[in-house]
C-alpha cells in the first residue's frame, strides 16, 4: 500500500490566532468526595484581522465531536478553516461528555449505545438515493470508514439532561465571549433553542443544519424530544409544567419569547433523509414566535449531498449561501444601529 504523505506537506501555511480553554462543569459530591461534571472543551481560532462582527459557536452533531468541523474526510479544509479565512473569530466545542470533554458515568450518568458501523452508513453513506452524489470516500474503502467512524462514541443516555448540559455550558460560554451566531448540526439542533431560550440577548443567529427533530419525535438510540422541538424544557409563554400540555396546544397557543426577533436559518440537503424532520420543526418554531426560514441547498445550486453536508466534497459550495446569510445578517443589524 503506497504511504500518502504528511498532511502538513500538502497544506500551504496560514497566519492564525489560537487556542483553548474550558466552561467548567457543576460541582457534584458523590461518596464524600467532589466532582465535576459535564465540562465543555473549546478550541478556538481567529484570523489576524476580524472582520466580522461577531464570533461563530460551531457544535457538532450527535455522539461525534468539534473535529466535524475542520478537515473534511478526504482533507479538506472544513466549514472551521473556511469561516477563519472570512474573517470570523470561530469557537468549535466538544458538548458535555463528548471528544475531550470528560465522560464519567458515576458524574454524568449512562451512556447510550456505542456508534456502529451500521449506524453511520445508514446516516451518512450513499444508500439507494441517486441523487446521493457528494459522499467524500468510496464506502468499501475500509480504512476511510474506520478513520470516519473512529471519533464517534456514546451519547448520554438521558436525552434531555445531555441537552440542558449543552444549553448551560454555552449559555456560559456567551457570557464569557459576547454576542455570537451559533451553527449546529443535526443533534446539536436542538442545542441552539435552547441557547436562545437562555440568553437571547447574546444569540445574533443561528444557523441550523439539519436539527435533530421533528417535533415530540423518539429519535432511535437517542432519545424523545418530549418538549416538541427539544428533549430539555424550554420558556414557554404562559408557562407550562408537563410536556403534554405542548403536545396538545394549539399553534400559536404557546409563545417562546427566548427566540422572536433571533434570526434563525435552517439548512437541508436534497439526498437525505433527515431533511424531512426540518420543515416541521420551523413550523413549530414560528407558531411560537419564532422567525426561522428554511433554505433547501438544492434550490441555491447545492446538489448531491447527504446529512454530512458539512464535510461531503462540495462543502465549500454548501458553505455559501450559509455565508451569504450571514453577510446580510450583519447588514440588516448594522442598518438597525450599532452592532453589540
């Protein structure tokens, strides 16, 4: 088998800021001792001159981790590198017991089932989907698959507390950096309300790639979203105590005063079949009071890709009309006075 050379030969050299640090977790006893619990990494990275008015929160999708968001499968740059290079200051973060945030079940609690094979063939590769062009490596390619799936591992089990870890930590991690956009992909979707719902002050927008739902859904090895469209409790206006009391209002009945007036956009892609939960999960986000839209890769040009659009070989070109959101969000708020 020829050796493929060091990436570090390939890849031209670029002037960056960057770093570290951590949003520590809550404090627990446990057998007299004291723990912590649930803290979030972040790595962080900025060109040499920013550009752009507000930082972008990069969190990653279910059971995965930030590494989702740099080089793609078959090396190329990510969505990371890419915001870097247009002047954004990005955060990339490994979520509450994932990647190098610690996991320890006696503090966290249970894991869910480990990540198979199977499992993200089913999610991302190529199935019978024709239009299913974009997939970054030949599925039969063992060591591309075993380098994939290598960084999954284990969700905690308890959906809804793994969310409300999320929403905390980042919530925090606003009050340390300021007013930011947050992206999320697909479980990290869920994340972004609920961020909102905590701090809508510091959320300029999210942009949301294919968001774990549809609404009061049971997610398969994951979790029910019994709050509709997430798992944790989120603010609603008047205030309700029992998640069924969701289930059965009347759109319109129940208002998320956390989200109206936060941009929210929306990503799919044509070829997958996770896009099909998107539709009604702004649906039900605009009966709240939401202001979500809903962009369709495909209608802007973007073909051929699957849930793992953020990595798949024209991920530069599904970045696009992400960024040119992102532009007019900040002309739109800059119009309306002084960005904060």
């Amino acid at each position: 088998m020829s050796k493929s050379p060091a990436p570090w030969t390939t890849v031209p050299a670029r002037t960056v800021r960057r770093g570290h640090f951590w949003i520590p977790g809550d404090r627990v006893s446990l057998n007299g001792e004291t723990y912590q619990r649930g803290p979030m990494f972040v790595e962080w990275e900025a060109p040499e001159e920013i550009t752009q008015p507000w930082p972008v929160v990069l969190m990653h999708g279910g059971g995965f981790q930030g590494t989702e968001w740099f080089d793609t499968p078959d090396g190329r740059p990510g969505w990371a590198q890419r915001l870097v290079e247009a002047g954004y200051a990005v955060l990339v973060v490994d979520r509450p017991g994932h990647g190098r945030s610690p996991f320890h079940t006696d503090v966290v609690g249970r894991m869910g089932p480990p990540f198979s094979y199977e499992g993200g063939r089913a999610i991302y590769v190529p199935g019978t989907d024709p239009r299913h062009t974009q997939w970054p490596f030949d599925p039969d390619l063992d060591d591309a698959m075993d380098e994939f799936i290598a960084g999954y591992g284990p969700l905690p089990a308890d959906l809804e507390a793994s969310q409300t870890m999320d929403a905390d930590r980042t919530a925090t991690l606003l009050d340390r950096i300021g007013p930011a956009v947050l992206v999320t992909h697909s479980a990290s979707g869920p994340d972004g309300w609920l961020v909102a719902d905590r701090r809508p002050h510091l959320v300029k927008g999210i942009i949301a790639v294919e968001p774990m739902g549809a609404p009061f859904a049971d997610i398969p090895n994951i979790g029910p979203m019994r709050w509709g469209a997430t798992a944790a409790r989120m603010g609603f206006d008047p205030p309700v105590n029992d998640p069924d009391e969701v289930r059965h209002a009347a759109p319109g009945a129940l208002r998320l005063p956390g989200l109206v007036g936060v941009p929210i956009l929306v990503v799919t892609a044509e070829a997958s079949a996770f896009a099909a939960a998107s539709p009604p999960t702004v649906a039900f986000l605009n009966a709240a009071g939401a202001s979500d839209e809903l962009l369709r890769l495909e209608e802007h040009g973007v073909r051929g890709n699957g849930h793992g659009l953020i990595y798949e070989r024209n991920s530069d070109e599904a970045l696009a009309p992400v960024l040119d959101w992102l532009a007019n969000l900040a002309a739109r708020s800059s119009s309306d006075g002084p960005m904060a």
